[in-house]
C-alpha cells in the first residue's frame, strides 16, 4: 500500500530518505549509507532522474504504480553508470502487455482531509502492438503539518515487434505535482511550490547472431521546478524562483552472451541545459550547458559457484573538462542456497553540476577550478 516511491526506498536497508512521511506530498533526498543526496544516481528506465539544475533526484514526479521492480546498488558504480559515488537507484517500468484481452487495476484510497490517492492502469495488445497506460491522481487537503498537495501523472509505453525477433519500445511520461506550506505558528507566510516532469524513451533491439544482441536508446527529460512565497495575510509574493532543465541522451550497446559469460561493450552520451531565473526581478539568467561523453566495458564471468564481475568506464565531462577512468571489480561465492560471500573495489566519482563552476543569482558560492569528487570503495 505504498503510496510513493520515497515510502519503498525508506524501508530498504542502507537507504535513508530525508523529508519522508508515510503519507504523500513530500519532496524527499535519498542517501545510501551517508552518502549526500547529490551522491545517487536515480534511473528511470536508463534516464538519469532529478532536477537537471543540480542533480537532486526528487522521486515524487515518478508514480509507484508503473515500478515492475528496483535494483539498488550501495557503493559507488561508475564502472558502469558514470557519476554515481554513493550509489545507484534502478528504477525498471512494468512491460507492456502480451494478450488480446487487456488486463489491468482500478484503485482508490480515501482518507481525512480529503486525501485520496486514484489509480488506474491496463494492459494489452492492439494487433501486433503492446501497451501499458497508467493514469493517477493523488490530493491531500492538509493532512499533516499544514501541507497540501496536488499532483497528477501519467505514463504510457508501447511495443512494437520487428522482424527477426526485433523490437522497438517507446514510452512517454508527464508529472506534476504541487504543494503548498502554511506557516502560521511561525510567521505569516506560506510557500506554494510547483514541479513538472516529461520523459519520453526509444529503444531498439536487434540479435545480431545467437550469442550477440545490439542495443540503442534515446532518452528526454525535461523538468521545471518553482518555488514561490507568499505572505498569508495579503497574499502578496515577495519571493519567486523558477528552475528549468532538459536533458538528451543517447547510448549504444552490444551484449555478447555465452554459456559462462556475459560482455557487454558500449558507449553513451548526453547534452544538458538549465536555466534559473528569478520571476520578480528584470534581469535574465544564463543558460548553462553541460555535455559528456563515455564508453564502458562490463564483464561477468560464471564458474560453478563463483562470479566475477570486472568493469571499466572512461568519462569525458565538458563541465569541468576532466577525463575519468573508473575501474571495478567484484567476486561472488555460492556458500550454500541461502549464502553469499560478496566482495569488491571500486572507484567512483561524482560530478559538480555547471552552476557550482560558472554560477548564477541563487548560488552564490562558485567555484571555477572545481573537479569531480572521487573515492575509491572496499566492501566485503
């Protein structure tokens, strides 16, 4: 009965979710194992999710109803996804559907102060294409802490099998939830705070032979993020903030995969833009951009009870025009049914976001020879 996707990872070990209630409407910062927020690298279906201005991976514009499953990995994982030094959150969507006659949930929850949580979602195949459709809406009038919350989203994706067992898979999603904060006890001020999310994926795949399958995705994100206060007894703002961002990505894979093992080689890059701007003054923000570009090769390799994973990633980032090369390695052993040795090293790093180097109004300490933040991790 989650409500939301901060609600799941607050229960997972390792993971702590700051601002996490066990209703909905909160904005929340995920930290694996103390690591900072700007530490983890949420993905959405291979998207890299949160505020594109500075990386804050805000959960609350992905509804928990179209989450087939989550693979979480504590510890740093740039050998394979790039800036992730505190860990990743894989986010994987339910697939679309495999029968004529579509299936699917209609749900509802009703609580005090008018919160409610709506959802429905089908899925099906329309000829020779496979859908999924989710639409929910989630309100809250109040119920804690003098919050109120708004938010509506919707999610599709489709199908579409090629010849010579190829596919292509598009999907597309909108969010937007908004709050708004009384405080009454304090101050005579409350904040009206407004988020937008669209995304939008392409995949094509394609068996090259038996053994090796190539891969290609485009991915989009776009988010605008405002913030607004106002004082209650006029109504008046005196203070509004509005973050605009978009991100472009495209990658590459081959996977080979044999009877022991499974290599996978590829490339990805991705081209980001924010703007922020202050809505009550005159003057215009600059528009920061960012681009980066990396190749990776991955390898697991399975003998009776043991595995080995070695990995390595060259990132190439404009922002700070810094060339990282991060490798890994790690060993499993199948002690019994029930138990696993686990070991491995790693070197991660995280990248500063444009506005941390060139700056803009609202961040006011900047730094022009910022580099990424590395570290080296042994876990056993």
């Amino acid at each position: 009965n989650a409500h939301t996707l901060a609600e799941v990872l607050n229960r997972v070990n390792g993971l702590i979710v700051d601002g996490s209630t066990m209703d909905f409407g909160n904005r929340s910062a995920i930290h694996i194992q103390g690591s900072g927020y700007d530490h983890v690298l949420v993905l959405l279906d291979g998207v890299r999710w949160g505020y594109v201005s500075y990386d804050y991976p805000e959960t609350n514009t992905i509804p928990v109803q179209i989450i087939q499953r989550i693979e979480v990995i504590k510890g740093p994982a740039s050998s394979t996804w790039g800036s992730s030094l505190g860990g990743v959150v894989n986010i994987i969507t339910k697939g679309t559907g495999t029968k004529n006659t579509p299936s699917g949930t209609l749900s509802g929850t009703y609580g005090e102060h008018s919160t409610s949580d709506l959802r429905v979602d089908a899925a099906g195949l329309a000829g020779p294409v496979g859908y999924y459709l989710y639409a929910g809406r989630q309100e809250s009038d109040g119920i804690r802490d003098t919050r109120f919350f708004d938010s509506e989203t919707f999610y599709g994706k489709l199908s579409l099998p090629l010849p010579r067992d190829m596919e292509l898979k598009g999907s597309v999603g909108y969010s937007q939830p908004d709050y708004k904060y009384l405080y009454i006890a304090e101050y005579d001020d409350q904040g009206v705070f407004n988020d937008r999310a669209f995304y939008a994926t392409l995949d094509f795949t394609a068996p090259l032979s038996k053994s090796l399958t190539l891969n290609l995705a485009a991915k989009r994100l776009e988010d605008t993020l405002t913030d607004s206060w106002q004082w209650i007894s006029t109504g008046e703002t005196y203070n509004k903030l509005e973050y605009e961002g978009e991100s472009t990505s495209a990658s590459g894979r081959l996977v080979w995969s044999g009877e022991t093992q499974t290599l996978v080689l590829g490339a990805e890059t991705e081209h980001r833009e924010s703007t922020d701007f202050d809505l009550l003054v005159s003057y215009a923000a600059p528009t920061l951009t960012e681009d980066l570009w990396a190749l990776f090769v991955n390898d697991t390799i399975r003998w009776e009870r043991l595995t080995i994973t070695p990995g390595l990633r060259y990132d190439h980032l404009s922002v700070t025009d810094d060339d990282l090369l991060s490798p890994s390695l790690g060993l499993t052993y199948q002690l019994s049914d029930d138990t696993l040795l686990r070991g491995s090293v790693g070197h991660g790093f995280r990248k500063p976001y444009p506005t941390q180097i060139e700056g803009d109004p609202y961040f006011f300490i900047t730094n022009p020879n910022l580099k990424s933040e590395t570290i080296w991790s042994y876990q056993a």
